[in-house]
C-alpha cells in the first residue's frame, strides 16, 4: 500500500499540519487502521479506498477514529488530484485540486451561544464568548495576542463533553480576518497544528460579525498555517495548500 506524508494548509515543508494517506485498494479493519495511525502519530491519517465511483474515506487519530477531519481531506485531495467525491461519516465531500491550491467542499457547523465556564483551563484569556457547535467549543478571546500566548489546562479540557475547544479572535495582520487555535486532548491530540474542520464553525461565526462570505483564517500553532473560507449557505468551501514531504510504502 503507498504511504504519504503531507503537510497541509501550507506550501512550505515542515509547517502546516502533517497528515499520514494511505490509500487502500480493498476495505481495510477498523483496528488496523486504528494501529496505523498510532504508529505513524500524527493528528490525523486518512484511509483512502481507491476504485471508481465516490470513494470511501476515514480519519483516524492515534487514539480515535472522528467523524471530520479537513487537512487530512485536503492532504488526500492533494495526492490523488482533479476531482474527488468521497463518502465519510459526515456525508459526501468533495476536493478540487488546481494550481497548487486545494478546494474542499464541507459541512456548515454554526455555533450557538453556550454557558461553559472555561476561564479556569485558559489562563491569560480574555473570554468574550463561549458557543458550541455539533462537535466543538468556540471561545472568543478579546486579542489575537491572548491567542498566540494561550497555555492551556489540558487535563480540565479533556474533561468537557467536545471533541475540541477553538480560542479565536481578530487577525492582527493584514489579509488575516481571524486567528485561532485548537486543543484536542480528548481524542488524542494536544494542540492541532491547523484544524480544517474546526473552520466549519469559525467561518460561519465570523462571517456573521464581519459581514462577508469569504475569509482567511491563521491557525497560529506553533507550526502554523492558513486556511481560505467561504460560506455557502448549509456548506463550507475551505482552500489551502500542501506540500508532500515523504512517500512510501506500508509493509504491514
């Protein structure tokens, strides 16, 4: 089976989000993908079924296997190139690869006001806001600095009932509209690099106070990286980059 490694929402090596794609050609076990993707330990790694037609497609982190994940999506996307229609557990999905820059087409997830108290698990934050979409809490904080310095308690926020939390706030840089950051302690990964998926739920909150459809969003992770967004009613149209960094194959 071929392996690749990608980093996503990024055209420069070792930034970005790295995600493991291994494409399949028959159904593979759950178990094996799930041992897969804790050997290779990144936040995600994507099982692709290759074959005609909208082929299957799965994510996986060391730990879970989740129901989203966009730059693994966009990682597959990447390798395989053109068009794809992929079937997961959030519906059909589709990319569009064209001049370096890949197209996904998602799911909207608009948050609503919720009543958590998260200051205890985010020193230093400014909390403005607290929403909740299907999956994640949203926490606005006052600055984009209050972002960038955030250490969270990850112990208290492996306790809450989301897959992730995302503290969010204005960009502080010209062409960037917000700036975000993503922990997922409870399904394995600590801090995201770049969360295409948690972009389901900061696009429709900031477009909403910033009055436009398209927007570009910093994850401002260590690592860092940028995603494209534009608001299409029900769905979510997320852009970004990737760059292979290695390839292989997988003897197991």
């Amino acid at each position: 089976m071929r392996l690749y490694i990608v980093d996503a929402f990024t055209d420069t090596p070792f930034t970005g989000n790295p995600a493991g794609v291994v494409l399949l050609d028959e159904p593979a076990d759950a178990s094996w993908m799930q041992s897969v993707a804790a050997e290779l330990k990144h936040a995600e790694t994507a099982f692709v079924e290759l074959g005609e037609g909208p082929r299957p497609l799965r994510w996986f982190t060391p730990a879970v296997e989740v129901d989203l994940c966009g730059h693994a999506t966009l990682a597959t996307g990447h390798i395989l190139g053109g068009d794809q229609v992929f079937l997961t557990r959030s519906g059909e999905l589709r990319t569009h690869a064209e001049n370096g820059w890949v197209h996904m087409d998602f799911p909207v997830d608009p948050p609503a006001e919720a009543s958590e108290d998260v200051t205890s698990a985010l020193p230093g934050v400014t909390v403005a806001g607290v929403f909740r979409g299907k999956t994640d809490i949203l926490v606005r904080a006052a600055t984009a600095a209050e972002v960038r310095a955030v250490k969270p308690n990850l112990d208290v926020v492996a306790g809450w009932p989301a897959r992730c939390v995302i503290v969010t706030a204005p960009g502080d840089k010209p062409g960037i509209d917000f700036v975000s950051r993503v922990f997922g302690p409870a399904v394995g990964v600590p801090e995201d690099p770049v969360t295409g998926s948690a972009h389901c739920t900061l696009s429709p909150y900031w477009s909403q106070l910033l009055g436009r459809d398209e927007l570009v969003g910093e994850q401002a992770s260590e690592r860092g990286g940028v995603v494209r967004t534009q608001l299409r009613g029900e769905r979510v149209g997320l852009a970004g980059q990737a760059v292979t960094v290695s390839s292989g194959e997988l003897m197991v």
